[in-house]
C-alpha cells in the first residue's frame, strides 16, 4: 500500500500539489469551524463530515456555474419527477466524478486514516425500494455526465427504507434514521418554499367573459421546503442538483390555533402536516391505497410544478413556450397526478382554454411503465380523491370524458375495450386508475426492456395500443458504470484502465476492446486475481456480518432483490435443499463447492416474501452446521441489502441469479450490475436478459427455462403443479421435507404455507422450471471447474456489456423523448481521472 501511495504522490503534477495543499486548508478550516473540533476531540466521524463539507464546497462551485452556464444558454431542461431516489453514499461517488479521490485518499492518509474507513461513515440515503428508485439514481448520473440539462425532483424522507435485520431467522424491520447525524453535502434552500392545498371544496362561477371558471379552496395547507443534493457528472464540470421536498406546517394553518388560543393544538397539528414527508411507502411493486401516501404524491407533483412554473415565468414572461422549454419524465404513475395539476393550474389559475391546456400538457408529460403485474397497477378510490383533491377529480372526469368520446369516435375499440381505457374503474367502489391518466396525458409511453416493452402493448395497455400505437416504445434500463464499476470495483477498473485507457469510463461500449486480451494468458491471470482479491473481501465481510466462513474459492452464487414471489427465490432455495439432500443420501458424491447467498428486504406487509426469508435462513441453520456436507455447500443470508451493500457482493460473486417467470420482471437491472463485474448470469429469458443474451451469445450465459409465450399457453391450458411433482420424485421429497417440518423442528407447521402455495397453486410456475433449473446449474458446476474457459466467458461478459450503461438510455430518452440537447461544458479544473490505487 505504502508503495502504492508513493508511486501516486510522485505522479502529482505541481498543480495537483497545489490543489491538495488548499484542499487540506479548506478540509482544516471545516474540522475546525464548521464541525467545531480540535486536535484533542476529533473523531474518524469528524473527518468524514469535514470531507463531506470540503466536497460540499467543490460542489457548489460547480453548480453555481452550472447554474449560470444554463441561465446565459437557456436550453430545454427535463425533470425526471419520481417517489424513489435510492441514491446509496453520496461521498465516494462525488470524489471519483469530480476527480478528487486521489488527492483526497492522499490527504486523508496524512491523518492516519484509509479513505474508505472514512467513507464508512456515511449513511445509504435509502429513498427508495429498489430497481425503480436506484434507475432515477443512476440516470442523474448518466444526466450530468452527459451533460443534459436534467434535475430529480421528489421527497427527502425523514425515514428510507426500513433497516432490515434477522432475529430466530425472520424479517424484525428497524426505523431507517439516515440523516440523524445531519447530511453534509446537501444545500438547505431556505428560501424556496411553496405552499400545497388538501382537501376543501370547489367553486364554479361565471366570469365577466361568459367563461365558467373553477377554483378550489383547500381546507389544509402545507408548505414544501426545498433541498439539494448537487449531482456532479463524472469528468466534466456539469453538477446538476436533485431537489427534495419537505413538508413544513404553514403558518397561516396554525395561527387560526394560536389566535383562538389554543396553543397546544397549534403545535400538534404542526407535526401532522409535517407527517407527509416522514417516511418512504416500503411497497415494492404493490401499492397499498393509503391516503398519507396519495398526500405525498400531490405534494411532490404540486411542489415541483410551481417551481418550475416559477423559473420558467422569470425566464420567459409566459407559459405558451412551455413544452419547447421543459420536458417532464413521470417514474412509474406515482407522480401522474402531475398531469391533472398542471391542467389545473392552466385552466383555473392561468385561464387558459381546456383545448391548449391540454395541448400544452400532453407535450410536457411522458411515463415510463415499470411492471405487467396487473396488481401492481395504482388505483385510488374516487371517494378518497373527492375528499383530498376535489377539484383534481373533477378535471380527471372531464379528461376521461373528452377522452372516451375522440376513442369512440376513432371506432377501433369494442364497447369492453372501451371500459378498459376508461380512467374511471366501474365497480361497487369507484376507483382512479393512474396508468390510464398517465397514459392518456403522456406524450410518449414507454417501458423498460425489448420484451417488457413489447409485452404492455399487448397486455396491459393493448387497447390504447390500438388507438395509438405511436406512443409506445422502448427504452431499456441501464446503470452507471461510475457507481457499479469504478466506485465498487477499483480492482477490475484498474486492470481494465491498463489496458484500454479511461475512455470505457464514459463510453462503456469501448470494453468491447477486452475481446482481444480474451485469450491472453497473463490478462487472464491479472483477471482471476482481481476476481479472487474481491471474493476474499466479501467472505470477509460474510463473516463479519453473520459470523459464517465461506470458502472464498467456492463458486459465489448470489440472489440479491428485493423478496417477491415472481422473482423466485424460493426456486433457488429449493434447489439447494435438492443438493443437500443428494450430499446427505450420498456423502461421497462430488460436487463442486458452492456458496449461495442471498440478500433483500420484503414489504412488512408480504407474508408469503417475509416467510420465504424465514426459511432461507431455517435451511442455512441445517446445511452450514451439517458436519456431513463439509463445506461443499454453504447458504448464507446477509441481512439489509442496500445499494453500499451490493457494491460490497457484486464484484466478489462468480453467479448472478436472475430466474423471475418469464414476462414478469419488467428489466432488472441487477442483472447489469453482475454481468459489468464480470459475474455469470443464470436466468430465464425475461426483462434484459434477454437482451443480455443477444450481447453476449448463448456460449456466455446459462439461460433455462419456460420462455413468455409458454407461460401463456400453460396458464390458458390450466397449470397443474401436481403433475410436475409425480414426474420428479426428488422434487417430491424436497416438498415433503418442508411439509414434514425438516427445517423447522421446533416451529412445526410454519412453512406449510409455502407447501400449500406449491402444491396447490404455484402462480409463478416453480415447479414447471424445476428441472429446467436444476440441470443447468449441474452444468454451470461443472462449467465453473474449468477455470480457463469460465474466466474467457467472464472476460467477454465485460466486454460487451456496453449496451447496459444508463449513459445509453439517457441518450436514448434526451434524443427521442425529451428532445433536450447534450451541451458542451467547459472542462473541469481538476481532472484526474478515477481512482490508481486500489483500495
Ligand atoms: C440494483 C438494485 C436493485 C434492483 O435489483 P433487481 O435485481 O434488478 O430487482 C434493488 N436494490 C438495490 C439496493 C439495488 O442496488
């Protein structure tokens, strides 16, 4: 290390020597002033908050000429409104992307200290549930790089995602207080604050002119309060900003209280508005239709929108040129009521025609679809809207009612597909659906990989595909290979820097230059070492985190997601109770010595999810202390899966799981995040696989499995579990050990859900891939001993990997959605590059 770090100091240039003695100024000042310590009372923690105020300074330098760089060109921006940032530690990310990790980990060395047990410190800012809130994450990201003129906007919860721990082998969920010992690179904007309405009445009332105009009077106000996080690109000057909203009490709410003195009233009803922005909904994929959370869409939607409506009246005086300066992205149909409050505002405030309203509207507005799961689909009950946002019902009705009557007039629909498109669901309880507002009042309508894409115009949104097919496309997920390659994997960037240069780091596609090293025995060499060298560090980290050893040499087999049904975990927990089994009936059997390890949060409310958990950890219980399998098998269960987490896993495994039914997981992107680390993929052609498997060739990924047109028809035939049973007696018997209480000695029964749901139901067809699945993880054990051609398929697993960097995507959304421009920017001042030393 000490060698390393020589050979770095001595690569400074005088300029760098400089940068990093009034680094060190600006970094004592903070300690000193900003944190208030001396030499007698620091802490590790101060030094990491005093880094974290350095950057913070950097930063704002950054976006202050950001800031005025868009003001002097004026360029289309786009917004990308969503619920979900799970944005994981900010700090590492923002020294690699401002090309200060160097200097800093120099720095930071004179202290005693490693960078990285500095950057421990920091919190996961866990604002989201997973794939969905990590894609917003990682396409700021890609927005900065790029140099787009692109800004998130949602909540800054007090609460993220509940921290997960395992106590007697269950889900025990824990109150995420991430910002508890405060957030150091975040800008508070004290002075930007709009006020949000709730609930009250409407008004209808003829105008002068003979217009009928509507207001709302709303009952309740609550006011939001902005904060930044700065978004800095990587290598360039670019910082964009991420704005958070929270929920402050208005003042005119509660003098109403202190005027009729009831003083103690004020004060609570103060904490109840400001409840909106207390915690993250923990629902992945289902929604629950509760009341605080529509709040806090409207709230989100309703904040952002008077900002930029605000920024766009300075700048422009008025709002006819709107959609050729903004462009807004809705993530999923959270934010959709954005469509009706933007009508809203035109009509009732601005009093603008419904016809130009509309017009205007559907050209800003553009949704992106992330599931086929029909329950998944949000609805609101009417009568709840009617109560919280009366007048935003009344504009829904009137843009249904427009609506079905161009649809009718079309002639292309039956009177049944009709009812389908109708945002209005008819039924004993009347309910909103938000994919159809966001569909009708969306420009453009996409989804989220080829096969997902394809599956919604002839699922869920088939009949609106008949009307206009135009809308849909596809634009596959990505991820940032800032984050998941250079930041978790400084080993596998390093070797791959040496031998192609740092361009991959910006254009991913340049990896494909890796094809010519792929029989390159020293290359090769380097590789395995790098891979080894990762997987040393996660048995590490599996030992500190659960207390079991793993052999580091074993094949490292990982499922890490979020527990739902349709991703199937339980398809791969019952293959490792099948080996297990052969190991017990034949203890001499050979097999080649896998770890499986498993990782993620269920919803508090998913029984079937958070008892798939509990036997995952039950059968870790039997198998790791089995003195007959002897290390041949070990399962391990690392408790809150998080995105500083997956950095940890990713680089250290050999096998990526990806085996939800096919035509269910809308992209993944997980997937991506193994293939870039140079992991192997098993899966079932759905979401990107498939489109990894066209990248990669069917030599270099182990692809099982019922494809989607064949769930289809098993379902239309009538899926009948049993029958894979008696075909596959060992199957049988994995079955019956749960049933008989194998893995639950002590808490007879418990487990029998899962049995029932097997045997008696199986909605997401386990036992129809069983076999399937068993025997090509066979091969892929056996796969794994030639280690010659399973580094050659790793190595090629990188190299075309490029397609899956979310620098492509938003290329892909900027050009063809969002028609927003990629600008130059002015090179930065300090320039780098991403981390040498391997830390
Ligand atoms: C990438 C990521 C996800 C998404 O994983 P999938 O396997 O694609 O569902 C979820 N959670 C975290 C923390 C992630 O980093």
């Amino acid at each position: 290390m000490i060698q390393e770090n020589s050979r770095l100091l001595g690569l400074l240039s005088e300029e760098q020597k400089a940068d990093l003695i009034s680094l060190e100024k600006q970094f004592a000042h903070h300690l000193e002033y900003t944190i208030g310590k001396n030499k007698y009372t620091v802490k590790n923690e101060d030094i990491y908050k005093a880094l974290g105020h350095t950057v913070r300074d950097f930063l704002i330098d950054r976006l202050n000429l950001t800031d005025e760089r868009y003001r002097k060109t004026n360029p289309k921006k786009v917004y990308y409104f969503s619920l979900e940032f799970l944005m994981g530690k900010t700090l590492s990310n923002a020294l690699i992307n401002l090309g200060l990790y160097d200097i800093v980990s120099e720095m930071i060395k004179g202290f005693g200290l490693e960078l990285a047990e500095v950057l421990e410190f920091e919190m996961d800012a866990g604002l989201g549930n997973g794939g969905l809130g990590r894609l917003a994450a990682c396409f700021l990201d890609s927005m900065a790089t790029l140099n787009v003129p692109g800004f998130g906007y949602g909540i800054r919860y007090d609460y993220g995602i509940f921290n997960q721990i395992i106590a007697n082998g269950q889900q025990v969920e824990m109150p995420d207080h991430w910002d508890a010992d405060g957030v150091p690179y975040e800008v508070i904007r004290a002075d930007i604050t709009y006020s949000i309405g709730f609930y009250g009445y409407t008004e209808t009332k003829i105008s002068g002119r003979g217009r009928t105009e509507h207001d709302w009077i709303p009952a309740e106000t609550v006011l939001a309060a902005a904060h930044d996080c700065p978004i800095p690109g990587f290598n360039t000057s670019t910082v964009n900003y991420l704005r958070l909203w929270t929920a402050k009490s208005s003042e005119e709410f509660n003098l109403d209280y202190f005027n009729h003195g009831d003083y103690m009233r004020a004060v609570q009803d103060k904490s109840i508005s400001e409840n909106i922005s207390k915690v993250l909904y923990p629902n992945d994929t289902t929604e629950q239709g509760k009341e605080l959370r529509l709040k806090q869409q409207y709230f989100m939607v309703a904040a952002s929108l008077q900002d930029i409506l605000l920024r766009h009246k300075q700048a422009e005086g008025t709002y006819k040129n709107l959609a050729e300066k903004v462009a807004i992205q809705l993530n999923d149909t959270h934010p959709s009521i954005g469509i009706a409050e933007l009508m809203r505002v035109l009509v009732d405030q601005e009093n603008w025609s419904w016809e130009d309203a509309w017009d205007l509207t559907t050209k800003i507005f553009a949704y992106t679809n992330h599931t086929v799961l029909p329950e998944a689909l949000e609805t609101w009950k009417v009568s709840l809207f009617e109560r919280l946002l009366p007048r935003h019902l009344e504009i829904i009705y009137e843009i249904n009612f427009r609506f079905l009557e161009w649809a009718k007039a079309k002639n292309v629909l039956s009177p049944d597909e009709i009812s389908e498109v109708s945002v209005i669901q008819e039924g004993a309880e009347k309910r909103i659906r938000m994919a159809n507002l966001a569909v009708i009042g969306s420009h453009q309508v996409n989804g989220v990989a080829a096969l997902h894409s394809e599956l919604i115009t002839t699922t869920i949104f088939k009949s609106f595909y008949k009307l206009f097919p135009e809308k849909f496309n596809n634009k596959t997920n990505g991820i940032t290979p800032r984050r998941w390659l250079i930041q978790s994997n400084p080993s596998l960037s390093y070797l791959i820097q040496k031998k192609l240069g740092p361009k991959f780091a910006t254009n991913l596609s340049e990896l494909k230059n890796l094809e010519a090293f792929v029989k390159d025995k020293e290359f090769k060499a380097d590789w395995i070492k790098v891979k080894k060298t990762n997987k040393d560090r996660l048995a590490k980290l599996i030992k500190s985190e659960t207390g079991i050893s793993i052999d580091p040499n074993s094949l490292i087999d990982t499922q890490i997601k979020r527990f739902h049904e349709y991703k199937r975990q339980l398809l791969n927990v019952l293959r490792v109770i099948a080996v297990y089994r052969r190991i017990k009936e034949n203890p001499n059997i050979t097999v080649t010595p896998r770890t499986v390890i498993f990782g993620g949060k269920a919803a508090p409310g998913y029984y079937m999810a958070k008892l798939i958990i509990k036997l995952i950890n039950n059968v870790a219980q039997v198998v790791n202390h089995d003195p007959d399998v002897a290390d041949r098998l070990k399962l391990v269960f690392l408790p809150n899966y998080r995105v500083s987490l997956a950095e940890s896993i990713i680089p250290g495994s050999n096998l990526s799981e990806q085996i939800s039914t096919a035509g269910t997981e809308a992209s993944g992107t997980s997937n991506m995040k193994f293939m870039l680390n140079g992991a192997l993929t098993v899966g079932t052609l759905d979401g990107a696989n498939v489109e990894m498997l066209e990248e990669v060739g069917e030599e270099n990924i182990y692809i099982f499995g019922l494809k989607t047109p064949e769930v289809f028809a098993l379902k239309e035939k009538g899926y009948r579990p049993q029958d894979y049973l008696e075909a596959n007696s060992e199957l049988k018997r994995v079955l019956l050990m749960i049933r008989e209480n194998f893995f639950s000695p002590s808490e007879h029964g418990i487990f029998n859900p899962i049995y029932d749901s097997l045997v008696y139901q199986d909605s997401y067809l386990l036992l129809a891939d069983f076999a399937a699945y068993d025997s090509i993880q066979d091969r892929i054990a056996s796969d794994f001993l030639n280690e010659d051609s399973w580094t050659e398929k790793s190595i090629l697993n990188v190299a075309r990997v490029g397609k899956f960097s979310s620098d492509r995507t938003i290329r892909e959304y900027a050009e063809q959605i969002w028609k927003v421009p990629l600008l130059e920017a002015p090179s930065p001042k300090t320039k780098y590059g991403f981390p040498l030393v391997q830390s």
